[in-house]
C-alpha cells in the first residue's frame, strides 16, 4: 500500500530503458505518426510545479498514443540563448574577470552554464516518468538548429520582411537592449508621476485667430494685459505620465472629430489663463486641476490643426498636429504631448507629418545633450523629479500626482522599460498579416477562445523587434558600409553564412573577422564592410523550431530526422499566445504561408491552496522535487512519488489556474492509495489463477457462461474504457481522475469486490462460482492497469509486473489500448442493476442506523425482508423496476452467485409480505419498495461468518455451516 515509491519507481524507469520500450513503440508502432511539439523551457534555475503540469500534460497525450498504436516520438527541446543566461554567467565573475571578458569567451561561458542546466531538468523530467529521445533532445545552441534559423531568417529577407528601421522599441535600461512583447510583464501595484502641463501657443491660424478675439483673446499677442493686470495667455493643457519625455516633444496631437472648449481659467498658480482642452473632459478637469474652467469656445479638433506653441522648457517650437484614434477623452485632457522617439503612436503620427526621431536617451536611460539642462539625469530615478521642479519653476506645471496604471517591466530584471527609438531590426508583420490571420482560422485552438485570443493580438502587433544588443545568442548576418552604412544582406551571404554555421556553430561569427566570413567573390572588400554586432531574440530562436525540429524548412539542416510538418499539436501555457505560439506562426507563415501546428492546447498556471501565486516570500511553492523524493524530514514532508505529481496534473481543469499545495496533496495521496489498494486486491485473489479457458487446461469462465454479476462488472468495466477514451481524446483529464474514482471505489470496492470476499475465501478452491469471479479479476486488473498507463505509468507497470500468471507482452504498454470485447457493452444489465443497488443502498441505510444504535454489529448478523407495495404518493416506478430486475436475476442459471441475500451482504432475505422472524429493529419503505431488518436466526459459522441454522451438525466440523462443511471435505 506505501509502494515505496521512491525506491520502485526508479526500478520501473530502469526496465523500461533496459528494454528500450518508449523508443521501439516510438519507431514501430503500426499506426500513423503523432507529433506533439516540445516547446522549449528556459535552460536557467530548478524546475516548478509549472514544469510538471505541461511536461506530464505532454507525457499523458503522448503515452495515449503510443498505446494507441501510433508513432508518437517526443523531442524534448530547451531554449538556450538570451539575456538570463548572460546575466548569471556575469554574475558568477569576479569584477576582474569580467573586466577580460570578450564576447566570444563570455559565450563560451553561456554554452557550458546553459549545458550545466539542461542536464539537471532532463533528470527532473526523467524522474516525473516523462518519455522522450532523452539523449538526443534539440538545443537552441546546437548546430544543425542554428542554422535553420539562419534558413528562417534567410528566407524572411529574401521575402522582404525583414528590415533595418529607426523606430521606439520596448528597451530594457537595466538589460541595455531591446524586448519584445512576449518579454514584458506588468507587475500589479505600479504608480507613475503624472503631470498635466500648459504649452504656452504663438501663433494661431487665422481662422481660429478671429473665434478667440470674439472672446477676447489675442493669442499672438503676448503683451495683452486682462482687466487684472495679467498678461492674457493661451496654453494646451497635455497630460503625460512619463515627465522625461518632455524634452523630446515635438508636437500636441489632437483627434480631429473630437470637440473642444477654449475655457477661460480662474484659480490655481498658473501663468495661463485660458486653456485648451477636450470638451467632455471640462467638468471633471474642474476637480483634478482645482481649477474653474469656463467654455469661452466651442471647436473640433481639425480646427487646431497648425497651431503652434513654445515648449515649456526649452527653446523650442511645436506644433499641434492630427493624431490617430488612439487619443480619447477616457484620461488626460484630451490633447496628447508627442516625442516620436519615445511611443509608437507618435513615431507614427510623426511620421506623417516628417517630424524628426528625437531621442534624447541613451542605453542606461539616461538623458543626453540633447535634453539641454537635464542631460545626465537618469529618466527611471532622478529625471522626473527634475523636470517636475522646473515646471514649477516656469508656472506650465498644472497638476501633479501618482497615477496606478499597468506599466511593462523588463520579465528578466524585474525593472521598468521604457520607450526608446534605436536602430532595430524588425519583421514587417503588416507583410504577412492577413495570411497570419487566415493561418490562424485554420487552427483547432483549445479551448476554442485561444483563437480569439491570438487574433486579437497578431491582428493588433506592431513589427517585431528581432535584434538584441547582447553577445550569447544567434547572430544577425549582416554587413555594414564602414562609411556610408549601406547594409549588405544577400541571398549570397545568407547561405554563405548559413553553410558556416552548419559546419562551425554560431562562434564562427565572434571567431573570424569579416575576410573568414563574406563569400570568397567579395572577400576581397573585406576592409569595407563591418560585420553586425546584434543578435537575435531568443523568441525568433524558439519561434524557429518548426524549421530546426520539425523540418518545415526545405533545404535546410535540422534536428535528426524530421518529426513531421505541421506538427499535430502544440502544448503550452496560455501566456504563450504572445510567445511561442505567436512567434512560432509569423515565422512558419512568413516563410511557408500556413501555421507550423494543426491543434493548439493552453493551461494555466500553478497557484497555491488559496488561489494566490507560488512565491517565496509567501512560503507557499510547492517543490515537486519534495513532492516525488521527500524533504529533509521524511515525515512531514513523505516521498509521495512521481505517481501523485502527475495524478494531480490529471485531476485539474488545466484550462484555468490550477490550485496545489499540501492539502490537495494528501487528498491525492489517499485516492492514489485507494487505487492501489483495489489494484492489489485483484492481484492478491489471481494467486492460484490460469487465465487460459478451461477448454485449454486453464481456469477462465467464457463470458456467455458468467453469472450476471459478472457480466455486470464486466459492463461497467467496458463503460469505463468507452468513456476514458473519449477523454483522453478531447484532453480531458480530470473527468478520466473522476470516472477512476467512481469505478475503483464504487462499481469494484463497494459493490463488486464486497459482495465477491464469499466467493473467493469461501468457495473451494476450483469452484465455478470462485473461478468466475477470478476470470472478472484478471480482465479487470489487466484493462485498469492499461487505462491508467499513461497518467499513473509507474502503477500500471507494477500492476503489469505483479500479474501471477504469464502475458505474452513484457510491459503494459506493449498490450496496446484496453478494448472491451462486444460481449460486455451489453446495456441489457445495467437498468436491473441500478435498481438492485438502490435497493442495496436503502437496506444498508437501515443497517447503519441499528449498527449505530449497538443493535448489530456486522451486516452478516442481519436478515432482511423486501416487499413490493403500493407507493404512498402514487409512484410506484422503484417499486416496479425492482420487480423486474427481481424478475431478472431469478432467471439467472446461477442462483448461487446470483443470490440477492448475498448482493445485500446479509445471512437471509425474504421477498414478499412474510415478516422475519424475531423482532424488526427497523423499517423503511421508499417508492414502492420496504424493507424491514431484523437480527439473523441460527448462530455464526467462524469460517464464512454467515449465521445458519445448521451449525453443529456435522460432528468433525462442530462451529462450521454445512456449506462450509461440504467445502472442506470436498
């Protein structure tokens, strides 16, 4: 019953390697390949209950398969470049070894820390039972993968997708490189210095000019004076919550079809006393700002258009220009502050109106000369406080205050990005976004709102950002004009890149000079051209795999032999619509026109008891390693096996967040034993049994031959495969955890296996009613161990391991899929049954309550009558359906085992209106159905422990029954 899990289950992987079952079943299987692609984990840090559920997710499918017949191999993959790696070699170095590193040897460094990783989680997977080409799994640094992705890339630009481009990109001042999206996370709790500022306007055009002298107001004329003696001011009250990049506006955007109030202004230290802003926005800018604002005029937006102002702190002119639909009047003011180096809208917007990229911000993100007195400020710690001040200090500053709002951090460093445009390689997405979507619709995506999901962002992604500014990752082949910057990236270079590569790895690059790595017909210009610095996103890496392990790519190096492509499904985390799921469709359809996968299965994530997420700091992770191998104190923290980590990836609706912790664990501990337990109860009762019919010298009953019991057990045993089936094919886990439970504890423990014990201890040996019952037994150990193969694969083995008689086949997992033979799906049973075990549950009831009074002690001191009577609310349909299940098992040729006396575990039964003798200790009737109990006549047999009445009879035999009697001295 403790399995010793720790111990066996080593014992079971080494036979199965010994006997190399996963690989000949993997390659020899008679049926249709199946490919479940590995998406990669990160090569970097211990493994976590997340690993376990995708990974055994992953295992359960494909071991399904693989006892279905087909050839499922499994390529496990590890993602192996990228900044974290990087950063721990760095952190592992003395200052002075990192002040002699190159980047050749830090990436030498990389490639053995990265290696050191992957072999601790492959022994974490090999120890969860996960089956896989383990000692060939594909690397994101081997070889043959890296230059599959040059092929990728290769075939994008030739495709003219790929660009060189000044534009804002997420950049990681901490990291000191550009991120992608999928790279971002938005932590819970951020706030920012918001500022709502007044740009001082110049100038107006002429239209607008004559509205605001109707009022009163000459905008262009400075040295007007109100009736107070101030000087009458226009500003454009903007709002922003990123102060640093204020001095790299250029322009206040405004939406031409929204209204807009020119309001006079009362209160407040501002220098200005009119302000523009959105109509709608009035009433509730009155309470934010602490100002009275009162509409003097009325415009669109359009009507702004080319109005020009004075930047608050710097010598610098603006305009204010149409921006896009993105400005609305939900925050802010209405009018937008615009720095096309720092937001994509308004490199955009900027764009259409030729305004300059100004960026102002270096790598570390500090401000430059360019940011005139606030240069080296630094915009995440001391710029904004800086230019707060001198806001205050030139009266434009309106309003100050900290705004919560989602803001993305870089997922590595766990510090705030910002916006910043640099020189970046890109995908030109927009190239290929219509076939994305269309690839997209052609994908079963479960459950079915991943689609939606996907859609929404792939229909609504900018270009990708594909070039890093790191060393340890995969080079961009490119070429640059050492004087006029003309980039060179060919359809030459590329393969002549990509050729070395695939002889030399990804070093090649960092090893030899420009001379080693242009073709040989421009060798020649060596002393030209400048090879590129960049390298790839570790997302365009992993995204690549279709082409480097599927073998997607024509022409192309790729891991071993190719698994297939498109693959059959892809597995992985929800949060992975925006990476590898995404990353891996732009690239397959920019290079092929469809998606690298035909299903797409998503989870959730891992959270505690509670709902909350795993952390340290809470002192509520779960550390599978401690789950399957125990803690230090083997007693409050047991080896509970591998076994019951991947029953409870089984048991939850992964389709959501799933819950663990160390109450759930001891509630899958107890079904794993109940499971067990009712395992090696049918073992235990096969001791002495020959599988073989008996027409061949063996003990097994033909199933027309079964008593109906039998059958029964057997019907709901082909029930059980139909539906474990049915979810295993639709990846439904749990309900296969919930049919299990129902079938193990109810259908065998409870009904089948309690009313079996007299047939087993109590028949002779080779007794028809004994041999029936252990022909059940050995079809039922044999399919349940073959339905829980792939979920609890070290049980079904040792259920397989311990059958005492001889198979054909070594493992479970060579016996294939259990199929349940025609004979046993025969309904017929199943109606007359329920009934009986209703009446079984009314008849126990009443035999609690008498055991619970201290009237009775075990079932067996019990005798019972059950009549059929007219039902007091008219219904008499369980009434009715006993009689005929009554009906249908006295039919049964064999009243011995078919004895409803014994299916009700009581020393004598009376049907009809015929009391039992003795006094009744209780009475119920329900639907047409009552039952009354009473205490057994005659006295105990000590070998069956029926109450007979014949007990003493039989000289030799003087405490024994007369069946008991006949068995003995049978």
């Amino acid at each position: 019953m403790r399995a010793n899990a720790k111990a066996r289950e080593p014992e079971i992987q080494a036979f199965w390697a010994e006997r190399r079952i996963y690989e000949r079943l993997s390659r020899e299987n008679p049926g249709a390949p199946f490919t479940l692609h590995d998406g990669p984990p990160y090569a970097n840090g211990a493994l976590h209950v997340g690993h376990a559920l995708n990974k055994i997710l992953k295992d359960i499918i494909n071991k399904t398969a693989l006892l279905q017949g087909r050839k499922a191999r499994f390529v496990p993959g590890w993602d192996c470049h990228g900044l974290p790696i990087e950063l721990k070699v760095l952190q592992g170095l003395k200052s002075s070894e990192r002040a002699e590193l190159t980047p050749l040897s830090l990436r030498q460094k990389a490639h053995a820390y990265a290696l050191e990783q992957v072999k601790g989680q492959k022994t974490g997977f090999q120890r969860w039972g996960i089956w896989a080409d383990w000692d060939a799994p594909y690397l994101t640094l081997q070889t043959p993968y890296e230059a599959a992705q040059i092929g990728v890339f290769g075939a994008m630009v030739l495709a003219g997708h790929i660009y060189r481009g000044l534009k804002p990109v997420h950049w990681s001042p901490s990291s000191r490189t550009a991120l992608a999206e999928a790279e971002l996370e938005y932590p819970e709790g951020h706030t920012s210095p918001s500022v709502y500022v007044a740009f001082p306007v110049e100038a107006v055009p002429t239209a607008l000019a004559s509205q605001l002298r109707a009022v009163g107001i000459e905008a262009e004329n400075s040295g007007q004076m109100n009736a107070s003696g101030r000087p009458i001011t226009l500003s454009l009250a903007i709002w922003t919550t990123t102060p640093w990049t204020l001095p790299a506006n250029l322009a206040v955007s405004v939406h031409g079809r929204l209204d807009y109030s020119i309001c006079a202004v009362n209160g407040g230290d501002s220098l200005s006393n009119h302000l523009v802003v959105a109509s709608e926005l009035v009433e509730g800018l009155q309470q934010t700002l602490g100002l009275a604002l009162k509409p003097l005029v009325s415009l669109k937006g359009e009507e702004l258009d080319g109005v020009v102002y004075r930047h608050p702190l710097l010598e610098r002119r603006g305009q204010v220009v149409m921006g896009g639909d993105y400005i609305t009047t939900e925050t802010g003011t209405g009018l937008v502050h615009t720095a096309p180096g720092h937001g994509v809208d308004d490199f955009n917007t900027g764009k259409k109106y030729g305004l300059p990229v100004l960026c102002p911000v270096d790598e570390s993100g500090t401000l430059t000369e360019e940011a005139g007195p606030f240069a080296g400020t630094n915009v995440l710690k001391d710029a904004n406080p800086t230019i707060i001040e001198a806001l205050k200090a030139t009266g434009t500053l309106l309003r100050e205050e900290r705004y919560a709002h989602r803001y993305p951090y870089d997922w590595r460093t766990k510090k705030p990005t910002i916006f910043r445009a640099t020189e970046q390689w890109f995908a030109s997405v927009e190239g290929f976004r219509s076939a994305a979507l269309e690839a997209i619709a052609q994908v079963e995506w479960l459950p079915a709102s991943g689609r939606n999901r996907i859609e929404a962002m792939v229909s609504e992604r900018g270009d990708w950002c594909i070039s890093r500014q790191r060393s340890w990752g995969v080079p961009i082949p490119v070429f640059y004009h050492r004087e006029t910057g003309e980039v060179l990236l060919t359809e030459a270079t590329l393969a002549h890149i990509q050729a070395l590569i695939a002889e030399h790895g990804s070093d090649v690059w960092w090893q030899r000079d420009e001379a080693g790595l242009l073709p040989p017909e421009l060798a020649g210009e060596a002393g030209e051209w400048r090879k590129g610095t960049d390298t790839m996103d570790v997302w365009f890496d992993s995204g690549s795999s279709w082409a480097g392990v599927l073998g997607g790519l024509k022409n192309s190096g790729s891991h071993g032999p190719a698994l297939g492509y498109p693959a059959d499904l892809y597995l992985e985390g929800s949060d992975q619509h925006r990476g590898w799921f995404q990353s891996s469709l732009l690239t397959s359809v920019a290079v092929n026109g469809h998606a690298p996968y035909r299903r797409v299965l998503t989870h959730g994530f891992a959270l505690d008891e509670q709902g909350r997420k795993m952390s340290k700091s809470l002192g509520n992770v779960v550390d599978p390693a401690v789950l399957v191998e125990g803690g230090s104190n083997q007693k409050q923290q047991p080896a509970y096996g591998a076994d019951v980590l991947r029953l409870w990836v089984s048991s939850v609706d992964y389709s959501a967040d799933v819950p663990l912790g160390p109450g759930i664990v001891k509630q899958l501990a107890d079904v794993y034993r109940k499971v067990r337990n009712t395992a090696r109860y049918l073992l235990g009762n096969l001791h002495d049994f020959d599988p073989r019919p008996r027409a061949e010298g063996g003990d097994a009953i033909p199933h027309a031959e079964l008593p109906l019991l039998d059958q029964w057990m057997l019907q709901r045993t082909a029930t059980l495969i139909e539906a474990v089936t049915g979810e295993f094919e639709r990846f439904e886990f749990y309900r296969f955890f919930q049919a299990l439970q129902n079938f193990c504890v109810v259908d065998l423990s409870n009904v089948y296996l309690d009313i079996a014990k007299d047939r087993l201890y109590v028949s002779a040996a080779g007794e028809f009613r004994r041999r029936s019952c252990q022909t059940v037994l050995s079809l039922v150990a044999e399919r349940l161990a073959g339905l829980i193969a792939p979920v609890l694969c070290h049980m079904a083995e040792d259920i397989w391991q311990n059958l005492p008689y001889p198979v054909a086949e070594a493992s479970v997992f060579e016996r294939g899929w259990p199929e349940a033979p025609e004979p046993w799906n025969n309904p017929a049973v199943a109606a007359p049954m329920d009934a009986i075990l209703e009446l079984r549950a009314l008849v126990n009831r009443q035999l609690e309550s008498c055991r619970a009074q201290g009237e009775l002690g075990a079932s067996l001191e019990a005798q019972v009558q059950v009549e059929l009577v007219p039902s007091g609310d008219g219904d008499g349909s369980s009434g009715t359906d006993l009689a005929a299940a009554l009906t249908w098992l006295q039919s049964s040729p064999h009243p011995e085992v078919d004895n409803l006396a014994d299916w009700l575990l009581v020393s004598a039964l009376h049907l009809g209106d015929e009391a039992p003798a003795g006094v009744v200790l209780r009475q119920a009737e329900e639907g047409g159905v009552r039952v009354r109990v009473a205490r057994a006549a005659g006295r105990k047999c000590e070998r069956c422990w029926h109450y007979e009445t014949d007990i003493g009879r039989h000289s030799a035999h003087p405490s024994l029954c007369g069946r008991c009697v006949a068995v003995l001295e049978g």
